[in-house]
C-alpha cells in the first residue's frame, strides 16, 4: 500500500463540470502539497495545507487531518484545466514530500 | 525570487556514458535541495536532499550520485548510466520545514 494514495487515476469531464480529486495518506504530515503537472513535464505548485481549506481562483483545496484526507475541487472547469495533478505529503520527519501517482484530467470542450 | 534553473531539459546518451545534471538555484541562502525522478507511468520518487553544502542523503540505492558543491548548486552524476536510468529528473528547493516548493522545469533522460 503506497503512503500517499489519490484516486481517480485518469478523470475526463466536460468543459464546465465540477471536478473533485481524492488524496489519502497515511504518514505524519507537516503540510499537504497539490502539484499540476502539464504534458512537457513541468511541475507547479498549486496548494500547500496543514489545515482547513485554501483558495485560488476556480481551485479550492481541503484537508482533513483527522481523516488523513485532503481533496481538489476545480470548479466550472476548462479545457486548460487538463493536467495531472499530484498530491504530496511533507512528512514531519524533514521536508522530504512523499508523492501520490497524480490523476490525469482531462477536459473536453 | 525562488527561482530554480535546471538543464538541460532532455538528453539522449548511450548506455554506460556518464551524466551530469545541473540544478543552480536564486532567493534565499541555505535552501534544502532535492533530486527527484518520475519513470515511465510511475510517480515521483526522492533520490537525494541536501540541507548545506557537502550534505548530501540518499533515499534510493543506485547508479547515480549527487553533490552540492555550493550553497545554490546542486548536481545529479553518474559514472555509467544504465537503461533504466531513463526518466524524468526534477530538481526542487525549500527554504525549510512548512515553506512551499519550487520546481525545476525538469530534465527529460532518455538512455538508449
């Protein structure tokens, strides 16, 4: 069992939809990170959390420590959207970041 | 500004031809620096942080090294590289505990 756990593996919406990625883990954590990986390899960082709910534009993240769950909701998506988005563990051990798989999106006009 | 440069973005070499990435990094002095590699259809997994200069740990036993002969330079090496050495390799800072990442743009390894 991975230590960082994010489901869907591959999500394809409409343009417009409402879109939710699920992210579990299960090491001790100082932060969660939420990354978004574009086709050429490039990696941005989009959110990091250590509690409650952070905003940025139509990208809303959440966690919940207790749960050792944390979600990414991209709302009225886009075609621009698609990307794989990674989810990240930064363990209290050090800042080391144990990462999910990531969920490929896709959105179709 | 966190700036992060890394080069070159993709390389060919051969099977048992040496490597060399560069990773130079801007902003604040004393950042925590990291090698990552993303195989084929796999997630990204730590293969070396660094917390100063000469300070280098390694999470995964292989074919390759690193070394952090200044406080803003961080190189990935190997002697012979091996086909499954193949990979995405990024490079990433921290300036510490429960400060954000910065990414490289990365750095496409293709071993043939």
């Amino acid at each position: 069992k991975n230590e960082v756990e994010q489901s869907p593996q591959n999500l394809t919406a409409q343009e417009g939809e409402f879109i939710t990625i699920n992210c579990s883990y299960s090491v001790g954590i100082s932060a969660l990170h939420w990354l978004q990986q574009h086709p050429g390899g490039g990696i941005v960082s989009l959110f990091m959390l250590s509690s409650g709910k952070k905003k940025h534009g139509r990208l809303i993240a959440t966690i919940n420590i207790q749960e050792k769950h944390s979600s990414l909701h991209i709302t009225a998506s886009h075609p621009r959207d698609s990307a794989v988005y990674i989810c990240a563990a930064e363990e209290t051990s050090g800042s080391r970041l144990t990462f999910g798989e990531g969920t490929q999106l896709t959105v179709n006009p | 500004s966190q700036t992060i440069h890394q080069w070159p973005a993709t390389l060919v070499q051969p099977v048992g031809s040496p490597l060399s990435l560069e990773c130079t990094v801007e902003g604040t002095s004393n950042p925590n620096l990291y090698w990552y590699r993303q195989a084929a259809g796999r997630g990204l997994q730590l293969l070396f942080y660094s917390v100063g200069i000469g300070q280098i740990s390694s999470e995964v036993p292989q074919n390759l090294s690193a070394s952090r002969p200044q406080d803003r330079q961080f190189i990935l090496s190997s002697k012979k590289l091996l086909l499954s050495d193949s990979g995405f390799y990024l490079c990433a800072r921290t300036t510490g505990r429960n400060y954000g990442y910065t990414f490289g743009s990365g750095t496409r390894l293709t071993v043939v």
